[in-house]
C-alpha cells in the first residue's frame, strides 16, 4: 500500500480498530486516486481510512436494509387472521354489512387471497369456526 511492502501499524485511537486487508494493487491505486482527487492538495494518510470505513457502513446498510425487506407486517397477528381481516374488509367495502352470499365470498376471496376452492372453503371454514361468520340458510351467511 503506498508504494510499502510492510505496514508499521500507528497506535491505535481509542474507540478504534486495525484492519489490515489485501486488495489488488491496481484496486489501490484506483482507490489512492480517487481520494487524491476528492481531497486535492491533502496527504492519503488518514484519509483511506475515512474513505474505506463509509464504504464499509454504505455496504452493511445496504445489507441490513435488503434483509429487512422479507420482515412480515405485524408477527404477532396469523396470518389466517390477517387473511380474513382482508377478506371481511373487502366485503364490507362492497356493502356486504350484515350478510353475504357463498358467491360473495368466493369473489372477496378471489380479490383478495386467492381463487383456489380449497383456499375460499378452508377460510369460509375458519370464519364459521372462530364466530367472525354463520351460517343462516342455504348459500348465505351472516356477518358476526
């Protein structure tokens, strides 16, 4: 680094840490330009140090920033119950205050969390099943 083959280490600041890395050299020298040309007229030393440390918080926020991404809405509510908060806000947009018909439900579904059978029985199931829904007669419901 710096035309060096050894490094003499500088004593160490309090609240910081030596890191001795080994890049390309033609990957240092670009670097050792690109802070020449950012600090005109000041000495390179420190100034790498600077240079690579925003690098390194740049790259752990990006990092930390793509992982956080996938982190659901709110964990602590199921998904089923998110699910048929959606469903039932959705009907209720429509004017579905009181009852609904299984077609309505099968469109709120289809709207909302998808339009496999196996999905609109298994959530028209779980809304009978945890009171939110009854069952009235034939094909309507009653909104609970």
């Amino acid at each position: 680094m710096l035309g060096v083959d050894y490094i003499i280490m500088p004593k160490l600041p309090k609240g910081k840490k030596g890191l001795y890395i080994i890049i390309d050299e033609e990957i240092c020298n670009k670097l050792i330009e690109h802070i020449k040309s950012f600090y005109p007229g000041k000495s390179t030393y420190g100034l790498i140090s600077i240079e690579v440390q925003q690098a390194i918080v740049h790259w752990l926020n990006e990092k930390q920033a793509s992982t956080h991404t996938h982190k659901q809405i709110n964990p602590g509510i199921p998904k089923a119950q998110r699910n048929l908060d959606l469903i039932f806000q959705w009907l209720k947009a429509r004017g579905y205050i009181n009852q609904f018909s299984l077609s309505d439900w099968n469109l709120a579904c289809a709207n909302t969390i998808g339009s496999d059978p196996r999905t609109i029985n298994k959530y028209l199931n779980l809304a009978l099943k945890i009171g939110r829904a009854k069952h009235i007669i034939g094909n309507v419901y009653e909104i609970v």
